[in-house]
C-alpha cells in the first residue's frame, strides 16, 4: 500500500541536516560529509528507518546513509531519527539519508566513495520471471554494489519470500560474493550475529512467517560461462 502524501515531508528535509537534497553532486566525496572518518554501512530501500535509526544509535563508530526513493517516506525517517537520538540526547551525526533509485547507484557513488556493509532488507520480491532482473539482489545489481564495496566488504539480506531467498543465495555465488551465514529461520538462530528488527520484519513475525538471511562477502567474480542467468547481468 502506497503511503498517503505527507505535505509537510519536502519542507522539513529541505531544512534536515542530514538529508541530501542533491547526491549527485557528492560522487566522490560521501565520507567527507561525516563529522568522523569511520566505517560507512549503507542500507538500500531504507524505508521509515526503525532500523537505521536503532542501528545508529547501537553503533556511534559506524557512520549509515540510508537510501529510499519516496520522499514522504523519508520525511517519516526523519521524524523518527530525531526523535529517537533526542532520547539519548545525541546529536545526529553518523546517518545520513537520500532519495534516489537504487538502480541508478553508479551516478552517486565513485572513486572513494566504498563502503563496508550494504543492507537489503526486505526489498520487493519481484515474483514473475520477467521482472527478475528488477530484484535488488539480481546479479547485474550485484555487481554494481561490488563496485561500491569495499574488498572483503560484506551484504546483509533479509528477507520473508521463500523464492527470492532461494534465487538470492545462487544470484550471490554468481557475482562472486561468497555466503558466510545462511538460515531459513532468523529468529531461531540464536548465534545470529546481530539483528536488529525492520518494521516489515515485526509485521510477518507477528504472523508467524519465518524470516530468511544470509551474510555474504565480496570475494573473487567467478568465470563467467554460458549457463548465466542473464547474459546482461
């Protein structure tokens, strides 16, 4: 379900610290925008932030950007975000958010631009055949974050759809990432690293769907042979 138009969305990122009104114009120089020089996870369909914004907080050594295409969702991440670090009483300095299609991370992100983590919780299924190569996890996807991740630098998936977990795990062995952690039931896998919570997350535990993930790292691309699932990829 789309979200309703929030009017007062625009005006109030207009005047964020913190969000981006042009990216494009900070290809090459995103770490410079922190405060602190440290580690740069970056979260991709980022959504109202419950994520982000706990994670951010959880991690001050870490600086987050969060990428969603809908300003009116990102005017409700940044009310939560401020909202959230008030709490604590922390300035917001290690998130930053932008709107921008993902597809198109090439045209933001350069040269020195690499980062150390990429998440993609959650993103749509794109269930029919001929709407695969839409899916963010896709190998043609997959090798543009490559270019953004830093060696040795690792993606983190989450995901309900049994389908795209199942496709996800042959599309990472593909573009050469290689599976560290995988289960089909994050929430009884006690020894999970870390998770914190999506709000899309909370919504299909609560109706008892079992949430997929896997930990995947940047390695060596495989020689690429006839038998690719996109010749485009």
């Amino acid at each position: 379900m789309r979200m309703r138009t929030k009017r007062w969305a625009r005006p109030e990122l207009s005047v964020c610290p913190f969000f981006i009104q042009n990216p494009e114009e900070l290809r090459g120089q995103w770490a410079s925008q922190f405060p602190k020089q440290q580690p740069v996870y970056l979260e991709l369909g980022c959504g109202k932030c419950p994520f982000l914004s706990e994670m951010g907080r959880l991690h001050p050594d870490v600086n987050f950007i969060g990428i969603d295409l809908s300003l009116d969702i990102l005017g409700v991440a940044r009310r939560k975000i401020v909202a959230d670090y008030a709490q604590q009483e922390s300035p917001v300095e290690n998130i930053l958010l932008l709107a921008y299609n993902i597809e198109y991370l090439d045209r933001i992100f350069g040269d020195g631009d690499q980062v150390d983590r990429i998440y993609v919780n959650f993103c749509n299924p794109w269930p029919k055949k001929k709407h695969h190569k839409r899916r963010l996890t896709y190998p043609r996807t997959l090798l543009k974050y490559r270019e953004i991740l830093k060696d040795g630098g690792e993606l983190w998936f989450k995901t309900d759809d049994d389908a795209l977990f199942e496709d996800s795990l042959l599309y990472f062995e593909e573009a050469g990432f290689q599976v560290l952690r995988k289960t089909a039931d994050l929430h009884n896998e006690p020894d999970w690293p870390e998770n914190v919570m999506t709000e899309h997350e909370l919504l299909f535990t609560e109706k008892g769907i079992p949430i997929k993930a896997a930990i995947v790292r940047k390695a060596e691309l495989p020689n690429r042979k006839s038998g690719c699932t996109d010749p485009e990829a």
